[in-house]
C-alpha cells in the first residue's frame, strides 16, 4: 500500500529516514533495509554534503523503489531558487519517485530568541509556485515537460513548544495546508504529555501529523544533542537510563518503545531516526509492536 493510501485511510504509519550514502554503494544501504521491507510504508533520504561529496539521493530513491521499499525524497527549500528546487522534483518525478518531504534546512542551532531556536519553516510561496507549474506540466519557464508531475508533499513543523505554539508556527502550518500538504512531520518527539498540547492546535489544520521518534544508542548520543541541537531537547530521565543501564541497548530499544506506545493513540504515524542504526531497525520495531 502507498503512503498517500495508508494515510487518507487513516492507518498509524511507520516511515523511517537515511542519508543517501556518501562513503559507500547504495546498494549497501538498500541491503541492510531488506529486513524492514514491508513493515515500514516509506524511507525518507535525506540530501547530504560531506567534504564536497554529495550523497546521490535519487538514486538511492530508484534502488529503494526497485527493492519494493517506497522512497521518500526530502530536500531543502532555503538554499534552492525555483530553477534548482524544479530540476530536482522533475528528476524526481523521472526516478519514480511519489513522495516528498521539505524543509528549509537542517536543524538550526538553538537560541533564546524565536529566530534562533530549531524550526522547520518551509518556504512555502517557492515551492507552491514550482509544484503548480509541473502539476500543469510546464516549468516556470514555460516550457512543455514530458508528464505532468505531482507528490504527496509532508511538510517539517516544529512541535516543542506544546501549547504555546507561537503563531508564526501555526501561520506556517496553515499556508502549508492551502498548498495541499499530505501530512506535517515533527521535531523528534521525547515528551508525549507534551506534544498532546500540540497536537490540539494542530488539529484545526485536519492534516495527518506524523511523530519523529529518534532511536538513542547512548547517552552521549542525548547529550550532544542538547548540547549542539537544542538545549533539553533529551530529558534527563532519558539520559541518566541510558548511562546506568547495564545493557544500553536493551534501555535504548524500552524508551523507543514507551515513547512510541505513548504516540500510538495521539497521531497517525512515526517517522523513525536511526542514526546509522538500520541494521537494528527491525529489532525496534518488533518491541514496539508496529507491523
């Protein structure tokens, strides 16, 4: 079943996220997700630079698509004018590829100041003007493409603020809901209590919010966390498990579980961050039961 049909019927959704590799095959990647096919409805591959090497993303898509995993493009908006952002949703749409997920960039570093701290805004009046041209099948340019092109588009939200979300935040959710978002995926979720919060603002927009659980191996994982991504972002409680726990991945697979659990009755899905953890995936996923 494609995504886009799981979410409009309503099924709690398991996708997960990797890096297009950078120092090794694709096929390497693709092998060690082998052992999830069928038990997660999308892998999401996300864009990146190491040294001034760029991971192929597309054709970590194409070699997903075909080991019947279903690929989920996820790109950038911020550092992307309409040209590149079209070259890359049309190659996209070439490779087969169905669904997209966008931000404007990676986390930012946090700060005291709502401009600082890590939030997802996409660009919204870019991207609605380059997916109107190639649903239509014309770029913004206005030539003829070779098909018309269209996406299941989820859009990256910030939801750490709980019932205080500030209204940028929301005023950023609704312009994402008029340009047809299929779905809006969170900042990685540790408190469930709070997201709840979130979730009731959240659900004036009737859009499918899908929860991203990071997969914690250590307790310096935690802490580097809150140290260069956001300060409290890991709750304490999480890292004193992780550094008492005689067998760490016991205690890393327990809170993935109660996290997920948690989120079960509250939202329509989870994204899951592996850290290079994919040949573990399966294990998380048998203990939390999902598939």
């Amino acid at each position: 079943m494609k995504l886009k049909e799981a979410l409009q019927k309503k099924k709690f959704v398991v996708t997960s996220e990797v890096q297009a590799p950078v120092d090794q095959e694709p096929e390497d990647l693709v092998r060690s997700l082998s052992q999830v096919r069928g038990r997660v409805d999308g892998v999401s591959l996300s864009e990146v630079e190491f040294e001034g090497i760029v991971g192929d993303t597309i054709k970590t898509c194409e070699l997903l698509n075909t080991n019947q995993l279903e690929p989920i493009y996820q790109t950038t908006t911020r550092d992307k004018n309409r040209l590149q952002l079209q070259k890359d949703l049309v190659d996209a749409h070439s490779a087969g590829i169905d669904n997209l997920l966008v931000f404007t960039e990676d986390y930012r570093i946090t700060g005291d100041s709502l401009q600082e701290m890590m939030f997802f805004h996409v660009d919204a009046g870019k991207l609605q003007s380059v997916l109107e041209h190639i649903r239509q099948g014309q770029t913004v340019e206005g030539d003829t493409l070779d098909s018309k092109a269209d996406f299941l588009v989820g859009s990256g939200v910030e939801s750490s603020w709980g019932k205080n979300v500030p209204d940028l935040e929301m005023k950023e959710m609704e312009e994402m809901t008029k340009l047809g978002t299929g779905y809006f995926l969170t900042t990685p979720i540790f408190d469930v209590d709070q997201f709840a919060k979130f979730l009731k603002q959240a659900e004036t927009f009737n859009v499918p919010v899908i929860a991203e659980v990071m997969i914690l191996r250590t307790a310096g994982m935690a802490r580097f966390l809150n140290r260069h991504i956001k300060s409290g972002m890991v709750p304490e409680w999480i890292i004193q498990k992780l550094t008492r726990a005689p067998n760490r991945q016991k205690a890393s697979i327990e809170i993935f579980n109660d996290i997920v659990t948690g989120l079960k009755d509250l939202c329509q899905g989870v994204h899951i961050i592996t850290i290079g953890a994919e040949e573990n995936l399966k294990l998380y996923l048998d203990a939390a039961k999902l598939k």
